[in-house]
C-alpha cells in the first residue's frame, strides 16, 4: 500500500486518521493556542520524557520509586557497573528527577518528588491495559 503523500486532491487510504475534508474550526483552534503550555515547560518536560526513554533510567527511578538506594545497591538492582550508573544518575539530578544525601562514605538516592513516581507507574499502567 503506498504511504499517503498529504496532498489534498487524492483521497487517502481508509486506515490513514484524517480529515475527509479540510474544515478548520478557528474557536476550538484558538482555545488550543491559548491553553497550550509555555514552549519552555514543553521543553523541560520533553527533555524529562527522553530521559524516561531509556530502560536503564527508567529501571534506576522505579527502583528509586519504592525506596532510597545507594549507588551500590543501584548497580546490583540495574546489573551494571558503579560508574555506568553514576553516569546516569547525574543525567537524572541534572534533570531534577533524583535528589542524593550522604550518608557517611555512601551516597544514598531518592526521587525528587512523588510525582515522578506517579508518572511511572501511569506509564506502566497504560502498558499493562493493552
């Protein structure tokens, strides 16, 4: 089956969502415009979602979801190396995801917030729907 081309005088194979006829509808247009996110928190949270978008990251903040970690046990729970995680848990503080404190000779990790670990479990949830 040929991939539509978008142009309007050929109609479109029936299992392409679109319109069948362009018809804009400028009231709900202009209540979309207005009701869109500023373009800076659209970038933060785009830049959140592509953090997400990895499975050691993700496994590292469901871990993280259930209880404070030290990197050490990190490692063991993800299987990689200290470093490896390391890495990427400063890619997740400088996203605000993850907070650290000391705790003596250990480094211990927890979320930020709760609302991350929400955002997980919806994730995972709309997952398990299918």
């Amino acid at each position: 089956m040929a991939a539509y081309s978008g142009d309007v005088t050929k109609e479109p194979p029936c299992d392409v969502d679109v319109c069948d006829e362009l018809c804009e509808h400028p009231q709900a247009i202009c209540q979309a415009k207005n009701e869109m996110a500023p373009e800076e928190d659209v970038q933060q949270a785009t830049e959140i979602f592509r953090l997400l978008g990895d499975m050691t990251r993700f496994k590292i903040l469901y871990a993280l979801s259930r209880r404070e970690l030290c990197v050490c046990d990190i490692a063991a729970v993800v299987q990689m190396a200290q470093s490896a995680v390391s890495h990427q848990l400063r890619l997740l503080r400088g996203a605000r995801l993850v907070k650290y404190r000391r705790e003596g000779t250990m480094a211990m990790y927890s979320l930020n917030d709760e609302g991350i670990a929400v955002l997980l479990q919806h994730g995972l949830d709309h997952v398990r729907r299918r």
